[in-house]
C-alpha cells in the first residue's frame, strides 16, 4: 500500500464509531477527507453508480423541532446508498411527550439502528449523551449544527478550492444562529478573514469572539453590508432566528426594527452589484425576507446548490462513521 493510501487508511478507521455531536471535535485532517468522501458521492451520483454502501444498516432520525432540509437530506443519502431509514418526527410521535428522558430515548433507539441523527431545542443538550451507535447532531438549539457547517463548506470548497486566503461576510443573526457557530468553528482551521454583520443585538458572542481570535482568525465586525460588500468572496446570509428572541424586549426591539426596515439587511442584485462579480451567496435555508427572488436566477446564488450538497456531506458523513468507505474508493 502507499504511504498516502496507508495514512488514508488509519483516518479513515479512526472515523468508524465515531460521533459527530461539536464541530469543535473535526481536525483538518477530518475535514480534508469528508471533502474528499463528499465529493466522491457527488461524482458518483452524477454517474449513477453509488454503490450500496451502507446496505443492511438503519439510520433512525430523531427531530424534536421542526426541519425540512435536514432531515430529508440525512434520510435521502441513507436510502440512496442502499440503507433503510426509521424516524421520530418533531418528538410529538414519541414517548418524550410523555415524559421520557432524551438518554434513556437514545439508549432504546441505539438498539435498534446502526446510526441516529437527532435534533434537539436546548443547546448543549447532546454532549454526554451515551449511545452505542454514533450519534449525529442534526442541531442543539442556539448552539451548533455541525453537518450544515460541512454542507457549506464543501460549497465554499467546490467553488473556489483553496478555502485559505478567503474574505468571507457572515450576515444576520450570529448571536442565535447554530449554523454561523458551527461555520466559523469550521472555518478556524483555515486562514480566512471574517466580516461579520449583524444587528448590534444579534452579534457573535465575547466567548465565540475570543475563540477566533486564540484561533488566530482575523475579523471585522459591523451593521452595515454595504460596507464591506466590495471586499467578500463569500456572503453567507442567516435569518433572524425569530423562534429564538424568547426574551420579549429583545424580540420587540430588534424583530419591531427589522420589520419597520430600520435593520434591514435584505440581500438583492442592487447590493450584489457592488461586489466582485464572482462573489457567492450562500444561505443555510430556510429564508425569510433576507434574499431577494431576483437573486435565485443569478449565477452568484449558490444556495439552491448548497442545499443539494446537503445529500453528498450526509453520505460521506454516515458512510465514514459506519466504516463503510475503503481508502482505495478515495484515491481513485
Ligand atoms: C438551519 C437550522 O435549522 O439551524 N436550517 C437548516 O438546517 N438548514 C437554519 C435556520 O433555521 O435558520
């Protein structure tokens, strides 16, 4: 075997079992081959010859909020490589409601599938959760997601390749939006700059803020797009997490502000027009006000493909963690 494909080959094994419940715990040498295995998948698909990988196993998919995308995609790439899917719906379906707690649910389901992707509204709520499959976080409240982090990612990936060295705005909600944490944890592997824009009310946390900069990644920080627009490859668009504002003064100053367009931070062709003309626009979905239609027929809009790579991160993801993919599948 040769070196590369050996030290492939010990990666690889070390992600069987594994579970992915912090984008914090993913090294560059992870991220680098979920890239890979992603866009394995990808390529295969468009060839119609994914192999049934992961045929014989279950995935169960536990969703105690709402989620379109997600789940979808897990549940997608697990029957599109020959697995079999179980799932728990918005938590109203099962024994939660009746007061079962979230470890004794995991304990019961890890005996009956091979891999469980679980969503749940508090933050935090998954890490020391014991399961004997790997368990997937598919979102814990305000705090994380780190399969979307992937998703995008691999976006950012497949449209400019080297990920260092790019000026990338994050804007809209940073201060609720797991999907920005889960993002910029990812993205502290990297020599990126960061423009973040937001609300003064829905910035990026102190604590998130000092964990950049030990990272050693530079940051702007700013309410105004136009500002900084000119600058960015990369524009990754959040919407006010509305579910979020629990607090009623937070919610009626800033949701009253948004909706009276004093912050308003809606994305459209006008304020494209001011950026490089090869900027792309990513969004986690789903959107509310903060792209505009105009913008989906325009090349610069990436996040209709965005969403497709859902699926291909999800395979990878789920083909890693069942031990499913051979290093020679990876290097050829
Ligand atoms: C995101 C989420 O659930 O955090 N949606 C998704 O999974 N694509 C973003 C959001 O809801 O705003």
């Amino acid at each position: 075997m040769l070196k590369t494909q050996m030290s492939l080959a010990q990666q690889l094994t070390s992600f069987k079992g594994r579970h992915i419940r912090s984008s914090k715990e993913l090294t560059l040498d992870d991220l680098n081959i979920i890239l890979k295995a992603s866009k394995y998948m990808e390529t295969a698909h468009q060839r119609h010859a994914l192999p049934p990988l992961l045929n014989n196993l279950i995935l169960a998919t536990l969703f105690f909020e709402p989620s379109t995308r997600t789940r979808l995609s897990f549940e997608t790439a697990m029957i599109r490589l020959g697995g079999n899917v179980i799932t728990v719906e918005q938590g109203t379906s099962s024994s939660a409601k009746k007061g079962e707690r979230l470890s004794d649910t995991i304990q019961v389901v890890s005996q009956y599938s091979d891999v469980i992707a679980i969503r749940h509204p508090s933050s935090n709520s998954l890490q020391g959760l014991s399961s004997q499959v790997p368990l997937i976080s598919a979102g814990d409240g305000s705090n994380e997601h780190p399969t979307q982090a992937l998703l995008d990612l691999y976006t950012i990936y497949e449209n400019f390749k080297d990920i260092n060295g790019l000026k990338i705005g994050i804007i809209g909600d940073l201060r609720f939006g797991r999907t920005v944490h889960s993002l910029l944890n990812v993205l502290s592997n990297y020599s990126v700059t960061l423009y973040l824009v937001s609300h003064p009310s829905l910035g990026l946390s102190d604590e998130m803020k000092a964990e950049l900069s030990s990272n050693n990644i530079s940051f702007y920080e700013t309410d105004s797009i136009e500002e900084v627009i000119a600058e960015l490859d990369v524009l990754y668009v959040t919407r006010v997490q509305t579910e979020r504002l629990t607090e009623p003064s937070l919610f009626d100053t800033i949701y009253q502000e948004y909706k009276d367009g004093l912050f308003n931070y809606q994305v459209n062709l006008e304020l494209l027009n001011k950026g490089k003309p090869t900027v792309k626009v990513l969004h986690p979905l789903p959107r509310t006000d903060e792209i505009s239609e105009d913008l989906d027929s325009d090349p610069r809009a990436t996040y209709m493909k965005q969403a497709k790579n859902g699926i291909y991160v999800r395979m990878a993801l789920l083909a890693l963690v069942l031990g499913r993919i051979d290093a020679d599948l990876l290097v050829k």
